[in-house]
C-alpha cells in the first residue's frame, strides 16, 4: 500500500464534507417540497453516498484501488448520469416549440424571418 500525503487525504475528507453537504440540501429539499421528490431523494442519497466514497479513498490510496471503491464511485456517476439526462428530457419536454417574438419589430405577428419593411437590406 503506498504512503498516503495529509494533502491527498485532506482534500479527500474536504470533498466527502461537499459531496454530503450537497446531498444533504437535496435531502432537505425533498423533506420540504413534495414535488419531483423520489429523484430529489436519489440525487441526494447518491450524492452522500458518493461523499462517504471520498472518505473510504482518503484510507485507501486511490480512487480506482479496491476494486469495489471504484465500481461505487462508478455506479454514482451512472446514477448521476441518469438524473442529468432526465433532467434535459423534462426541461425540453416543458420548453415550447414555438418561435420567439421578433424583437425587430413591435408587431407580434412578423415571425424572425420575415421582413417588415419593404425596402432590401444594404
């Protein structure tokens, strides 16, 4: 086992305390608001269970050294994945696809590509 520096291990145990305090604030957030709450409880305990994976690295060494520390740091980052691609699916899913206001003209009815007026541009 390689000798581990008190930086390696510190900014381990400075990572795990944001990771959990992330987690932490998705957890209270679930506890308050009722809405989206079962992915803001996976995101939340995923991310104090990524933490508490920074804590098991500031003893080992190494992120990918016990094989098993890896595949948990690994599954986190799937479970991650997943809530991030869910995530841009909802938010284009509630974005309309309808066209913005032309901000060219006051009219709201002239769409971006039509021109107002009818001389040619220069």
């Amino acid at each position: 086992m390689p000798a581990i520096s008190g930086f390696f291990r510190d900014s381990n145990y400075l990572e795990c305390a944001l990771w959990c305090a992330i987690g932490a604030g998705f957890l209270i957030r679930a506890i308050l608001r009722s809405d989206h709450r079962a992915v803001v409880l996976s995101a939340g305990v995923t991310f104090l269970l990524f933490g508490l994976s920074d804590y098991v690295e500031a003893h080992t060494g190494a992120w990918w050294r016990p094989w098993w520390l890896l595949t948990w740091k690994g599954l986190c980052l799937l479970v991650f994945l997943i809530l991030l691609i869910r995530y841009v699916k909802q938010k284009n899913r509630l974005t309309p696809d309808t066209p913005a206001p032309s901000r060219s003209s006051p009219d709201p009815e002239v769409s971006p590509n039509q021109n107002p007026d009818p001389t040619p541009p220069r």
